[in-house]
C-alpha cells in the first residue's frame, strides 16, 4: 500500500448554519436529532437497521435477522426476508398517488414529457413481460445501452420486477467496453435505442451493440431490444432483434412481481479499478433499498412536493441510485434531462429548474466548474426561487466553485450537501444534514447516521483530529456492494485488505479531519483518475494504449484540470524511432481516437509525450511520481537516485501538440 500519510494544506474556516426556518421543518431537524440517530446506532447496530428496515421497506416476508456477520467480509442484510425492488418503487404509490407525476423528461430539443406512477407502472409491467416472454429469468443479467430517457428507467425498473439483474453500460462507452461487459455477466439480452441525442448531434447506440456482439464472445445473448427514439435507419438481425414498442404491444398491464430474497442482486455495475479489467460491482435488494430511501429522505430531506433533479446519467451508480431507485421508492417528482448543461446555452441548467420548479438539484462539481467558466453571471437571469437544496458528488469540490454555487445559484438560502460516496458503498455515506449540520466548504463533513467511517494510518489507526491518512469504513452497512461479480477473491483482496486484518472496508481515499473533527476528502490513493467525476484506471488507460500496434510502453498519469478535475497525461513508447514533431501530432491524434474507440471518449488522453523509455528504478518499476511532476510541468525535486536512466526525463519533459 502507498504511504498515504496526507497533510492537508488547505484551512477553511467559513461556516454555514442552516436557517431556522428550514431546520424546524426538515426530516432530521437539528444535530441533536443527527446526534440521536447516530448513538441509536451505536448502542444497538442491528436493532436500529431494523427498526428502519421495517419502517421504511415493503417487506413480502418479514426478515428475522437483520445482519449475518458468519462469512464476513460477506455480508448479509435481512437475509431471510424477501421483497421487490419495483414493487417498493411503484406499486406502493398506486393507492395513495396514481396521478401524481413521476418524471417530468425534457429532451435535448428541450420538448418535455411526463409520466404518472400509474402510467409507469403500466409500461413497466408489459415491458417486464415482454422480457419474460423472451426467456427472461430471475438471476439471468441484461446488459442496459440505452440514453438518458423514462424508457431506460423502464427499462432498469422492469428487469427488476422479474428479478433480471441489470448491468447498465454508460452510452459514451465504446462498442469494445460493452463487449467486455457483456462477457463478464454472461447478459442474455441487451437493451438499447437506435440512438441518442445530445447537444444537437445524434449519437448511434444500436450500431455499437452489433460492433459489440460482432467482435465475438457475447453468443449468451438471444435477445437486442431497440428502443425507437431517433428513428435514423438501423441494421436489424431478424429473430434476435426487436423493437421495444412491438415487445410490450399486446402484453398484459400488469405483472406479478418476483419476490426475491434481500440478498438478491438488483444489479451489477462496473467501476475502474487501480489494476486490470473493470469490477462487477455486485448489489443487493433489500439493503440497497432501504438506504436509498433513507438517503433522500435524510440527505435530500425528501417531502412530497418536491421536484427532485439529479443530473446524473443512468449509467453511473449516481443515476441507479437517485434517478432510477430513489426519488421514485420515495414516491418523488423527478425530473430526468437526456441532453447536456451547455445546449443550446449555458444556461439549460438554470432554465430547466426554473421551468420546473425544481426545489432539490444534485449535479457534480465539474459541471459547476463549466458553467462557471461558461456563464458566471447566468443564473442571474433565472428565476431560481423554487430551490431548497443543492447537492454535489463525484469529485472533491474546490471551495470557490462550492461558493459560487451557495451565492449565485442558491442566493444564499440553500444549504449545499457534499455528498461523498462510491459506486461500491450504493448511496450516500459522508454528507451534511441540510437542516442539521453547520457546512464548511469543500468538505463532506460527518458520516451518516449508521455508518461508522475513521481516517487511519498504514498501521489502521486513527489519525485524529487535524490529521490526514486513508478513508475506511469501520463497520458494515445495508447498501454496501456484496462481491465483485465473479470474482469473490479480488472483492476481499480490494477492499478488505489483510493490511488492516481483512475489518475495514478500504475507501481508496485519501481524506483528512480538521480541528472541528470534519471530513475533507482529499482524492484517490491507488491509480485511478477522477475525470470530470468518472473513475477511470490508469491500468485500463494503459492496457489500451498497448494494445495499439505501434505502441511498445505506456504509463498515465493525472494531472490536476481546473475543469475536469484531473486531466489524463499519458508517456509512451513507440515502437519505432521517437517521433520528430510533426509526426508526433499526428500520431498524437491517432492515439487519442484509439484510447476512445477502445474505452470511450472520456478516456481519451489529454496529453501524450514521447520518450525512449519510461523513467524506472533499477528494479524495473516506473516512476510515477516522476511522471505525475513532468505532467505537471514542474521542475523535479524528487530523489532520482533510484532512477536507471535519468536522461530520458528531459526527452518526456518535451510536450506533443
Ligand atoms: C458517486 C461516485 C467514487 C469516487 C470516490 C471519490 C470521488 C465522490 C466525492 C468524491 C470528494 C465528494 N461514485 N468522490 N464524491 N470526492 N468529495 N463529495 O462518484 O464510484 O464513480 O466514484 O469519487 O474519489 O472514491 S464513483
């Protein structure tokens, strides 16, 4: 394990307390209640889980156990109690508000569609017998390709109703990531659109599943449904394809759910890791549920009549948790957006709330950061009355875009949550309390009710106050991720590390505690970037660029990016003789299309330079802390006494353009 002893450098002493009149009214009002809450946890760990379990989940059978700790870290949650994730997000909602609006879809020309829960659950339930009717089973895993849209919600929903275990495939990944994925969890059928717009420019997706499918492995599947939403001509595989409108006519409206034990998996979702292919980030049912709902009702303060909007795409777990899962358990107005912050103007965000009223944002800070650069001044001209509260995640917020987010768009009314969590933890876990915690920007400040976090040292212990060291969570928690699809060993390997004897979940994160006792996180520990909030392995980034023909070594980096957060720097080697300057751009640019054919644009190095060889120790180990310093364009203070051959440093300090 890296050291990872951190100093934190930054000190932010402005705070922020939560009005009064929005403390009397919230779901946890004031930090005695938070307070109260947590030693509810502390004194009884299962008794409090289960009071909440069963005050908050529609249980089909009740549960008599609430946590199995036997074959830790194999946790299991409410084991024997069985439910339905889509009969908890749906059906509940029937008798109390079938008209009520679910989702309010604006599509990226800005025409806007809504849907009742009674509405919802129709489609829901003939599109769930439409899978049945292809040999869709409980357990069996479909792969989800599909744009931002209610169809792709349907989509999520469905599978879940017949116990289907789906695995969304972000639609900015390539055609080759799909193929992986769909190798991986063995999916039986993919769902998919023709394509997706967004920004004004139309995007194919059904065309990558067939390049996908093509590329050879993926004969599991039986089954492409193509959800028709650009109407642009697709190539068709006559008994394996079909159109989804013409799966669900003629199928009955409603579908009996598939009760299914709390353990059983809702989904699989991949996330980088620092080494090889993606993880199989396996969830269950009922724990995943139950902190979903107590997570927009703590976090998000949730009430009904909020129009809730959480910018995410679907195929992050940001989007299962709180498009897909949440707002809709909760019985919420949600508003899901298919296009991007910054079409047909910087102000899409700022007019969408206003038209909708939208009272709860979460969106990421690397959108904050854009629409800053790209219209500071815009949201002036909105009417932004309707918020209450806003929301970050994905990446650390730097405190001058945290206070241009409180000034400008929540004119200094709205407490702003942070919220710190990972796809493999399902839902939020340090993150304020709008109506309870004093704020400090820049930091996610305490852990939720129930979850026990610490900072700690290599050794595992706790750093203290004013320290910095390694995130752990100290105790299990309901929505925590059960394996890695396949692979138990790399699950245990990962994040429980024999480091802190196998009982501490390691985050990752480098975090560190002020004087007051708050959480700052200050950003990875192993090798994966933080690109505009989207993890990517440095492995994976690499292994791409090898398997380009010409390429013989590589070794990326970050670099810190006022607007994506990191920026992707990668060193390579050529096969051939180091390019003069001309080729390099070219080969430069060849590279780059490669890495996004091969991953998905987002992965596409920003820089690549060139050298001979890779700065390595005798050992043969590269340097990366040397690289992460040219990337920098910094001038190398580092010990290179270790380092083999240290005149290619000057050759790799030389940028491409
Ligand atoms: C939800 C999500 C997880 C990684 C995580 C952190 C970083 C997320 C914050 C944050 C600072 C935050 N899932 N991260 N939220 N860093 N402050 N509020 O992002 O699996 O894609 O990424 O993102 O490094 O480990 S994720």
């Amino acid at each position: 394990m890296a050291a990872t002893t951190i100093e934190s450098v930054l000190q932010e002493n402005r705070i922020f307390t939560p009005a009064e009149a929005f403390v009397r009214q919230a779901n946890v009002s004031g930090m005695d209640a938070y307070r109260r809450l947590c030693a509810e946890a502390e004194k009884d760990f299962p008794g409090f889980w289960g009071r909440l379990a069963r005050e908050h989940v529609l249980w089909k059978k009740p549960f008599t156990q609430v946590l199995d700790e036997s074959k830790a870290p194999f946790f299991r949650w409410f084991a024997d109690g069985e439910l339905n994730a889509s009969y908890n997000c749906l059906d509940r909602h029937l008798e109390t508000q079938p008209e009520k609006t679910a989702i309010i879809f604006e599509a990226d020309d800005g025409k806007v569609t809504r849907i009742t829960y009674r509405e919802l659950h129709r489609r829901v339930c003939m599109f769930a017998n439409g899978l049945k009717a292809r040999g869709v089973k409980r357990g069996e895993r479909v792969v989800i390709y599909m744009p931002m849209s209610i169809e792709a919600v349907v989509a999520m929903q469905a599978c879940a109703r017949i116990g289907a275990i789906h695995s969304v495939v972000f639609g900015g990944f390539s055609a080759k990531s799909l193929q992986e994925r769909i190798i991986d969890a063995g999916a039986i059928a993919v769902l998919t659109a023709d394509g997706q717009f967004r920004g004004g420019r139309e995007i194919p997706l059904k065309a990558a599943v067939d390049e996908a499918i093509a590329m050879g492995g993926c004969e599991s599947i039986a089954t492409v449904v193509v959800y028709r939403r650009s109407g642009s001509p697709v190539a068709w595989q006559a008994g394996r394809d079909v159109w989804m409108h013409d799966l669900m006519a003629g199928q009955p409206e409603t579908c009996e759910p598939e009760w299914v034990g709390a353990e059983h998996p809702l989904f699989i979702l991949y996330t980088s890791g620092s080494t090889g292919k993606p993880k199989g980030v396996q969830h269950s049912t009922g724990g995943y549920l139950l902190w979903m709902i107590l997570t927009m009702k703590w976090v998000f303060d949730h009430k009904p009549g909020d129009i809730f909007w959480c910018t995410a795409d679907v195929g992050w777990v940001t989007g299962h948790s709180y498009v897909c899962y949440g707002p809709l358990a909760c019985g919420a107005t949600e508003v899901i957006f298919e296009g991007v912050p910054v079409y047909p103007d910087a102000g899409r965000f700022w007019k969408m709330i206003q038209d909708h009223k939208v009272t709860v944002f979460y969106t990421a800070p690397t959108a904050i950061r854009s629409l800053i650069k790209a219209g500071g001044e815009l949201p002036k001209h909105y009417d932004l009355s309707s918020l209450r509260i806003l929301g970050t995640v994905g990446e650390p917020i730097n405190p001058e875009a945290w206070m241009w987010y409180h000034e400008t768009v929540g004119r200094g009314r709205c407490p702003i949550v942070d919220t710190w969590w990972q796809t493999e933890t399902g839902g939020l876990m340090i993150s304020p309390l709008p109506g309870a915690t004093p704020t400090k920007p820049g930091s996610a400040t305490f852990p939720l009710p129930g979850i026990f976090a610490d900072i700690v040292d290599e050794t595992g212990h706790p750093v203290g106050k004013g320290k910095g060291g390694m995130l752990v969570i100290t105790r299990p928690w309901p929505a925590m991720l059960r394996t890695i699809w396949g692979d138990p060993e790399r699950f245990r390997k990962t994040y429980y590390p024999a480091d802190f004897q196998g009982k501490y979940y390691l985050a990752g994160d480098g975090a560190s505690y002020d004087e007051d006792g708050y959480i700052r996180i200050i950003g990875r520990i192993d090798d994966v970037l933080n690109v505009s909030g989207h993890r990517l392995g440095t492995m994976e980034i690499e292994s791409a660029l090898v398997a380009n023909p010409i390429v013989a070594e590589a070794a990326v980096v970050g670099r810190p990016d006022d607007l994506t957060g990191e920026a992707i720097c990668a060193f390579v080697v050529l096969k051939q003789a180091r390019p003069g300057t001309e080729d390099a751009a070219r080969i430069v640019k060849d590279l780059q299309d490669w890495v996004g054919r091969e991953i998905g644009p987002i992965a596409k190095p920003r820089d690549i330079r060139f050298g001979e060889n890779l700065p390595k120790t005798r050992s043969g180990k590269i340097m990366r802390r040397l690289l992460r310093s040219i990337a920098r364009d910094e001038e190398i203070r580092q010990d290179v006494s270790t380092l083999e051959n240290p005149a290619i440093l000057q050759q790799l300090s030389e940028k491409a353009r």
